[in-house]
C-alpha cells in the first residue's frame, strides 16, 4: 500500500525557512518542544497538545534526514501552492491550470532545489571529510608510536636473551674459573624476572592495542569510503534528476518553438495568401473594368454608326424627296408643251445646219 502524500507544511511546523541549517531546525524543534510541554504550558487542550507534538515530530524527522528532506523539497512547491491562504479559506476556489510558465518555475525551483541539496551535501561531506581524515590521522600516529614502543621492547628483549645466552654459553662456562663473576642475588634475579614479566605484558598490551588501533584506522578507511561512495550515490542521483528535469525543459522548449514556427509559418501562409486574393481581386476588378470600357466603346462605336447611317439615311431620304418633287413639278402640261416646242425647235437648227 503506497503511503498518504504528505500534505503538511514542515518549515512552517518548525518556523524556519526553507533554507535554514541543521542546527537551526534542531533548535527550533527544541523550543518548540519545551513550548508544548504539558509542564511548561498548561492551557492546551490534550487532544490539541497531542496533535501539534505529533506534527512537530513529523516535521523533525523528515528535516532532520538529509535524504528525507531532500524528496520532501522536491515536493515542497507543489504543497505551497496547494496550502489555502487565510483569505480564500471560506471561498475555496478551484486551483489555475497549468501554464508553461508555471511549469518552467516549477522545474526551476525544482533545479534549484537539487542544486542547493548537492551543495549542502557538498558542504556536510567536507565537513566530516575533514573530521574522518582527522582520526585517520591521529589513528596512524597512534599506530605508529605503539609499534616503535613494540620494537623498543622487542630491542630491549633480544639484548636481554642475548645476554642470558652468552652467560650461558660454552665459553663462559670454560673461562668461568679463571674469571669468576660475582652473582645476582635473589632479589636482584626477582626483579629481573619481574621486569621480564612486565616487558612481556606491556609488550600484549600494545600488541593488543596496536591491534585495536589498526581495527579502528580499517574501520574509519572504511566509513570514509563508505560516506564517499553515499555521497557520489545521491549526486548520481540528483544528477540524473535533474538531467531528467533539463531534458524535460530542453522538450518542451522544443515543442514551444517548433510551435512558434508553425504559427509564424501559418501566419506567414495567411497573409500571403490574402494578398494573393486581394491581388486576384484587383486583377479581376480591373479585367471588369477593362471590359466594361470596351463594352461602352463598343456601344458608343456602334451608337455613332447607327447615328452615321441614320443621317446618311436622311440625306438620302431628302434628296430622295427632292427628286421626287423635281420630277413632280416637270410632269406638269405647261413644262411639258415647252419642252416640246424646244425639242421641235432644236430639230429644225439642226437640220437647217446639216443642209
């Protein structure tokens, strides 16, 4: 079964800002705690007590983890946003859609959150860096003044056998009557043998120490890689995260522009193509208009030469008529007797000149 979200607002649980240290959180939950205790303050209601103490622990383990508070960062933008502010408590309203902008804010704050995670780590892994490397070193001088201490003994117990053998050689022992040596007293060998037994258990116990430090310098090797290889794992991590967060923005950044292209090419296609309507338009306007003056041309041509015949018409018409009444008037008896008599007289002359 998956865990509820977290909806609760943890730097406002603790009052401290998002970007507080670690100490400040620590202190601040200490406060507060001293603040809700039953035997500091009395007047909370125990059921009411109960519930801020519980929140308030909830807000201290999750901040006080460097793991915890980083996946909680991550998700803090989106429980700012859904947190109701006092003056839309009575008139809830339904949250804005998303918008690139505000995502691209999201993702920046998420970035930014990742970044800031990596340099606290950054800052909290040279700190104990310095620490560990520190107790190495104490450690390897530790180790190193133990084992000299081992090879002092170890010196001072090899001459000591070495002189035990030569006393107890083959030599001495021929040459013991001739120089005779005076020997250790009781309790000169006591002390002796006492001293023998303290080197010998002084020499265990910087073995065993020696031991012990050596345990200790792996064990610390060992956390510092250990820490090392934590560290490198969470900026692998966080790393990937926001390569993840990039590549996202770097898409839709992508997307954005190839859809600013094809709305700049849309536009670009609109308008010329309403220009090549409106240049059609005129075309065909001014083919009208070019017709239309042909056709009043024509018209007017044709008007004049109908207006041409018909006056040529009447001119004929008229001489026509004229004719007519010329021939009218001829027809009479009086221009006909006289145009007798001269067609008689004139055929008389012309005789008379023949003859």
């Amino acid at each position: 079964m998956a865990p509820a979200p977290i909806r609760e607002d943890y730097y406002v649980v603790l009052e401290v800002q998002q970007t507080a240290a670690p100490e400040l959180i620590v202190r601040s939950y200490r406060r507060l705690a001293l603040k809700l205790h039953p035997d500091r303050n009395a007047k909370h209601d125990a059921t009411e007590a109960f519930q801020l103490v519980c929140q308030l622990g909830r807000a201290y383990s999750t901040l006080k983890d460097e793991s915890k508070r980083r996946d909680y960062d991550l998700i803090y933008p989106s429980i700012t946003r859904s947190r109701p502010s006092p003056q839309t408590t009575q008139t809830p309203r339904p949250p804005p859609a998303s918008t690139p902008q505000s995502e691209a804010l999201s993702e920046a704050a998420q970035i930014a959150a990742l970044q800031k995670s990596k340099q606290e780590r950054g800052a909290r892994w040279w700190t104990k860096r310095n620490s560990f490397n520190s107790s190495i070193l104490e450690l390897q001088r530790n180790i190193r003044r133990l084992e000299q201490e081992i090879k002092n003994l170890d010196s001072i117990i090899a001459a000591e056998a070495a002189r035990e053998a030569q006393k107890n050689s083959w030599g001495n022992w021929l040459l013991s009557p001739i120089y005779k040596k005076a020997e250790d007293s009781e309790e000169e060998k006591a002390r002796k043998d006492r001293e023998r037994q303290e080197r010998k258990i002084e020499k265990d116990m910087k073995e065993r120490r020696l031991w012990l430090k050596k345990a200790d310098l792996k064990e610390e090797e060992s956390l510092l890689r250990k820490a090392k290889e934590e560290v490198d794992a969470a900026d692998l991590v966080e790393d990937g995260k926001i390569r993840v967060i990039q590549d996202r923005i770097r898409a839709r950044e992508t997307w954005e522009r190839q859809e600013r292209e094809r709305v700049e090419r849309e536009r670009i296609a609109k308008s010329w193509k309403q220009q090549q309507e409106q240049r059609e338009k005129r075309e065909r306007e001014a083919a009208e208009a070019f017709r239309k003056q042909q056709a009043e041309e024509r018209a007017a041509a044709q008007e004049r030469q109908e207006e041409h015949a018909r006056k040529w018409q009447k001119i004929l018409a008229d001489e026509a008529q004229k004719r007519r009444e010329q021939d009218a008037h001829f027809n009479r008896p009086e221009y006909l007797f006289t145009a007798e008599g001269s067609t008689r007289q004139a055929s008389t002359s012309t005789c008379q000149h023949n003859s």
